[in-house]
C-alpha cells in the first residue's frame, strides 16, 4: 500500500471517527434532555399524589393495604409480601368477576367459599381458600369478611381498586 492510500485511508477513517463522535454527543444530548423530561414528570407525580393525598385524605385513609397495592403497587404498604397475601390481592382485584353471577344486594355480595376454588386459579382446594380468605379479610380491613363456620364470603362494603375510584 501506497503512502497515498495510507493517507486516503486515515483521513476516511478520520471521517468516520468524526461523524460517529457527533452522534455519540447528539445521543447523549438526548439522553440528557429525556433523563430532565424523566425528572419533570416524576415531580409531576409527586406533587399529583400529594394533591391528592392532602385533598383527599379521608378518602386514602380509608383504603385497606389490599386497595392500596392495587392502587399503587406493594411498595406502598408495610405489610411483607407473601404468597398468601398476594393470592389475597389477587382475589380483591378479580372479586367483581368472582362474585358475578352470585346473589347480591347493592354492595352486600356473597358466595359460597367452593365459587372461590372453581373460580381463582390461584387457589386449587378448600384449605388454601380458607388460609387466603382469612387474609382477604385482614388485607381489605374486613370490606370482604370470610365466615369460617359455614364457608360463606361476604362483601361488607365497596373496594377501591383503581385510582378513578377514589
């Protein structure tokens, strides 16, 4: 190779190294510009929630830890996540669906805790509804109340599970 080649060969070389420089600034001018886009929305979200925790506190006071962690994921509880708990959450989520086609008045529904082993994939006999329906009681503040003595699974009072609700 030529001293003229070599020369030809450094400076596309050069070329390229120079055009590959001005990407990487131009990526990590983005990178700075949506990392400051990333800031502004999660202060936007914090300053949200504390609107809406101070406006309405009542309303957030009331929520049981089960409504919460469907509202706002499990960091926002001190309650350990367990399995059982989280079949506990899972039922409150689905619990609409679960208990349609059952007989209800208003707010006040009820089943038998055999819906809940045919209808929850989660649960697959009696003992682990028995175990996950005392938790449904303790995770939802006993708006779902689960009566040992005949197997019965009473809706006390409304659940707030999405933040449209509250």
């Amino acid at each position: 190779m030529s001293e003229q080649d070599t020369v030809k060969q450094l400076k596309i070389h050069r070329t390229r190294i120079d055009a590959l420089a001005e990407s990487v600034e131009c990526l990590e001018h983005k990178i700075e510009s949506l990392e400051r886009e990333l800031d502004t929305i999660r202060d936007e979200r914090e300053m949200l929630l504390g609107k809406l925790a101070s406006s309405d506190d009542n309303a957030l006071a009331g929520l049981s830890p089960a409504e919460r962690v469907l509202i706002d994921g499990w960091d926002t509880v001190s309650t350990k996540r367990t399995k059982n708990r989280e079949r506990a959450v899972s039922v409150v989520e689905q619990w609409d669906d679960i208990s349609r086609n059952v007989r209800s008045d208003d707010l006040l529904k009820s089943m038998k805790q055999k819906n809940l082993v045919n209808k929850v994939d989660c649960i697959d006999n009696f003992t682990t509804a028995a175990r996950v329906m005392k938790y449904v009681q303790k995770t939802t503040n006993g708006k779902i109340v689960y009566r040992e003595d005949d197997g019965v699974i009473v809706q006390k009072e409304e659940l707030i599970t999405d933040i449209d609700d509250i």
